[in-house]
C-alpha cells in the first residue's frame, strides 16, 4: 500500500466559509422580476403592449443571470460590448422580421378574400 506524503509544513486552518450573499441577493432580485411578470401576464388582458411588458422582463431577466452567473460583469468593458452589441442586433432583427412578416401575411390574407 502507498503511504500518502504529507508535508509537517503544511499549514492547517480553517476552511474559509463561502460568501453566499450575492447568491441571494441574485436571487431575490430574480424573483421580484418574476414576480412582476407574473402579475403582468395574469391581471392585464392580452394585448401587444402586455406582450411587450413581459418580453422585455424576460430579457432584463436573461441579461442579468448573464452578467452575474456567467460573470459578465466582471470582464472589460470591450468584451462586454462584444457580446451584448451583436445580441441586441439579433433581437432588433427578430422584431423587424416578425413585423414584417404579420404585414405580409396580412397582405396575402386580404389579397385572397
């Protein structure tokens, strides 16, 4: 059997405990947004303008799990641009293709009726 080394100068102390305040924190921040989400979704009527409440809440909800749990916000500024630029391009691309495909779709619709 191998005997395992051990060094006689090795200091032994405590282990240091972990710092879980910002976990918490991170996580009541995430449930208010939901919470509001929540109340949004449930108590207004469907319409574009609850849609529009909820999508950006979800993407606040995203950016910000982003920045704290993937530790965005701990990189430099020129990194952080790098990523969020070339996102919020994508998402000024989803909306102006949705846009412009309810307008045709309603074009098509009403050019066969």
């Amino acid at each position: 059997m191998a005997a395992h080394a051990t060094d006689e100068n090795t200091p032994v102390g405590e282990i240091a405990k972990p710092n879980t305040a910002w976990i918490w924190r991170t996580f009541f921040i995430l449930v208010g947004i939901t919470a509001v989400e929540f109340v949004f979704v449930f108590l207004m009527d469907p319409s574009t303008f609850r849609n529009s409440i909820f999508i950006v809440l979800t993407i606040l909800k995203a950016f910000f799990i982003v920045a704290e749990f993937m530790h965005l916000k701990h990189e430099t500024k020129g990194l952080i641009w790098t990523i969020l630029v070339p996102m919020a391009l994508l998402v000024w691309l989803l909306v102006a293709l949705v846009t412009e495909g309810s307008y045709v779709g309603e074009v098509l619709q009403n050019m066969f009726k």
